[in-house]
C-alpha cells in the first residue's frame, strides 16, 4: 500500500522535497498544500523584477501546479494548513477561496511554512498600508511593481539594510521600468551601525562608501513611528527628524513562520527555528522540516545556527524528500555564506565575522587587505578588500570581501571552512590565474600570507 505525504507549503523545501520523493517512488501519494498563489518560484529574484531587468513575474516560477500534475503530484494553491494532529496524522486546512475548511491524513509530513518579514513593534506597523511593501512572495513583488508604475513615487525609505535592503536600494534608484520617471529621493534607514549588519563595521563601510556614490541616502538612526493618514504611510520618524514618503520598503530580516509547529508540539530550538537533525527529522516521527522554517548546524561553530537562504532550503528539502522515500541522506550543514550585488561592486562573507567570533569567545585574530581582482594592466580590473578571520592557532573561522570578483574568491574560504582548514592551508592553494581573473598572487592568497606573519 502506498504512503501518503503531505507538503505544508510549496516554495524551495517543499517542492524540492516533493521533487526527490518521487524519484525515488513513483508510488508514493503526494499532496501539496500553498496558502499563496504561486508554487516553485526564485524569492530571490524579486528585487530583479521589481527594477525592471526581469519584465514578467512568470519568469522566476520554475515549476507550475500543472507540470507537478504530470508527475502525479496534486498541488492545491490557496489552501492553508491551520492545525497539525501528530497523534492522528492528520491536518486542517482552509480553502481560502471558499473558506471551507476539512482533514486529511498523512503518513509522513513535510513542513516547509517558510519565513516572514519581521515588523518590529514600532508605532504605526500594527497594520497594513497601501503603499507600504515587504519583499517575501510572488505577490509582494508584483504588488510593488503595480504600485510603482501607476503612481511614481518619488520618495522612497527602505528600512533596514540587510541584503535584501541593499539589493532594492539598487532595483529603486536604477529603474528599467518603462514609462517611469524614476525615484528622486531615496533613503536607507537602519536601527543600528553598521549600515550593513552582517558585515564588520570595517568592511560595511566600502558598501555604504558604494551606496553613498549612487546618491542614495544612508541614515543610521532608529526609527521611532510610521506616521499614517488614509491608510497610507507619510512620514517615517526617526531619533532626529523625520522622512516625508510616497512608499515604505520593509527589510528588516526574516523570522521562521513556527506557529503551526509550535501548536502541534513540534520542537524548536535555541535560534527560536524548528529543531531538525541531519535528516531533516523533527523531534515528532514521520514530520521532517525544511527552508526558512527551520535552524541548520553551522559548521565553524557546531551550533545551530538560523541564516535563511534559498540554497540551504533547496539542499534540506532534497534530504528531506528522499529519507521520506526510504532514503538515508544527510544534510552536513552551512557556513553561512552569502553574496549580494551592490551596483558595481561584489559583497560577499562566509563563516563568522570578527564581531561574531569575539562575541563567542574566540581567540580571534583577523588580516585586511587591499588587492586587485586581476591583472593592472586589464581594463577589467578593480580594487578588492579581503578580510580574513582566525583563531590565533591559525584555524580559519570566516572571510568577508568587498569589491571587483568577491563572488568567485568567497567560495574558496567555503570550502576551507568546510573541511576545518587553517591560514596556512589556504596560503598553499594552488588558485586559477589569467590576467583578466587574477593578478599571479590572487588578492586571496595575499590575504593568507599577510595573516601568516
């Protein structure tokens, strides 16, 4: 007799999830359930959709509910899961389109609920505004698209700084829409320094240096209310003034979407995500966890850490779905390793930075340079910051580069922390070279020789 697994949520770890099971059984009964009204889309090209580059909102769905048909997968959109019974392997779900609500079995369970954008509780955040947008689904992008071509805001606050502030900073200053004006006031507002968090203040400064050439405000100040009338958002207040807005873009970082695990007693661990083991099971048998809902083990720290990224959600849901087949796969775990684009410029860390490694104790010790992303005589090459962290012993804990090729070099120092290497292991690598990639002595290996001495 077949099993019957049930998705709770149809984005990166849900369908990846469902992807590998049926490859592995062609038997097995599948059903997906999407609260939205898209499935198996890029979250992260939004930004890209948003400015124009991409012109159709289409373009970032891989699959459709009808390509799933074909392999026997029912995908039901506008269907939400409201309740999880362990004990009876059963869940609620409400059809929101018709509000009825009914249960159904499962013998396995997926839940990949995903994340949601955090609103802090600031004065004037307790409710929706028509011109007030955050950056999660398919819908917000489109929302945001539709609101920007038909009333050509002028002044626009993004508030918060992360990768996905800085990524819409871009899309909203550098517009390919058609027919549009474009943005003549933009302001990037973030509650604490450094503008961008998740780098050291050090290496924040080249992106902030970056963002400040292409005109757009920075403001390290905390904000204190959104000011509203008529539904709107018209003025963000901050420690020392206040911001007169047409739009509001919401990046204040993501929360995993827990509820439903919580109500059905599933676990969650210290970074507040579901607790998940390197199967993707949960602490309840036959319910495993996936994507931005839940926590992974970071690798440099052997802690669990909570860093949502497309690439880890894909990776989880892909274990996840073949031990729901019968498979034995692991998940090892991540660095933490990112890279956003900042107008001209790469910026990219992996591991801890050296305020992340202080604050855990560490010995830490780190090395900054500044190189060039290739030979200096080609017309392509760019100025490059490398800043490497370590333990005083040598042992590598993280990397962070700003500049001209960082997406290529922060791969390197990935796959080093992945198998516990020390600067003087890095040093030795034996790295591509061609004028038009690297100088003889990359920019990484010049890091390395520097933290060496």
């Amino acid at each position: 007799m077949s099993k019957r697994l049930v998705v709770v949520g149809g984005v990166a770890a849900g369908m990846s999830a469902v992807s590998k099971a049926r490859r592995l059984d062609p038997d097995m009964e599948i059903v997906v359930y999407e609260k939205g009204a898209y499935v198996s889309y890029g979250a992260c090209g939004l930004p890209y959709y948003v400015q124009g580059i991409i012109p159709d909102h289409n373009q970032l769905i891989a699959r459709t509910p009808e390509q799933f048909a074909k392999r026997n997968i029912q995908v039901f959109m506008h269907h939400e899961v409201t309740g999880i019974d362990p004990q009876g392997r059963r869940v609620q779900v409400r059809n929101l389109q018709s509000d009825d609500v009914f249960e159904t079995h499962f013998d396995k369970l997926m839940l990949s609920t995903g994340g949601y954008a955090l609103r802090p509780p600031i004065p004037g955040l307790d409710a929706p505004a028509g011109n007030l947008f955050v950056v999660r689904t398919v819908e917000d992008g489109v929302a945001m698209r539709r609101f920007i071509e038909q009333e050509g805001p002028e002044r626009v606050v993004i508030v918060g700084a992360g990768y996905i502030g800085v990524e819409m900073a871009e899309a909203l200053s550098e517009p390919h829409l058609q027919g549009r004006e474009g943005i003549r006031d933009l302001t990037m507002v973030t509650l604490f320094p450094p503008l961008v968090p998740t780098f050291d203040a050090d290496m924040s400064e080249h992106v902030s240096a970056e963002l400040a050439r292409h005109e757009i405000a920075l403001h390290v100040k905390g904000v204190k209310a959104f000011e509203r009338r008529d539904g709107r958002v018209v003025a963000v207040q901050v420690e020392d003034g206040s911001f007169p807005v047409d739009m509001v873009v919401l990046a204040m970082g993501a929360r995993p979407n827990t509820a439903l695990a919580q109500a059905a007693g599933i676990a969650l661990g210290p970074t507040g995500a579901v607790a998940v083991d390197d199967h993707q099971r949960t602490n309840v048998e036959g319910i495993y966890a996936g994507g931005d809902v839940a926590e992974a083990l970071h690798l440099v720290t052997g802690e669990p850490a909570y860093i949502p990224l497309g690439t880890t959600a894909n990776k989880q849901g892909r274990v996840a779905g073949e031990n729901i087949a019968g498979g034995d796969a692991t998940f090892r775990g991540i660095v933490g390793t990112t890279v956003v684009k900042v107008f001209d410029l790469d910026a990219a860390r992996t591991g801890l930075t050296e305020a992340e490694a202080s604050e855990r104790g560490y010995d830490v010790r780190s090395t900054t340079i500044k190189a060039l992303s290739a030979a200096h005589y080609m017309p392509s090459s760019g100025p490059l910051y490398v800043k490497l962290v370590y333990e005083a012993g040598g042992r590598l804990l993280g990397a962070q580069m700003v500049g001209t090729g960082a997406a290529k070099r922060i791969d390197v120092v990935a796959a080093a922390l992945y198998d516990g290497w020390t600067v003087d292991d890095l040093r030795g690598l034996d790295l591509s070279y061609a004028p038009p990639y690297a100088p003889v002595w990359d920019a990484l290996l010049v890091a390395a020789n520097v933290a060496q001495k």
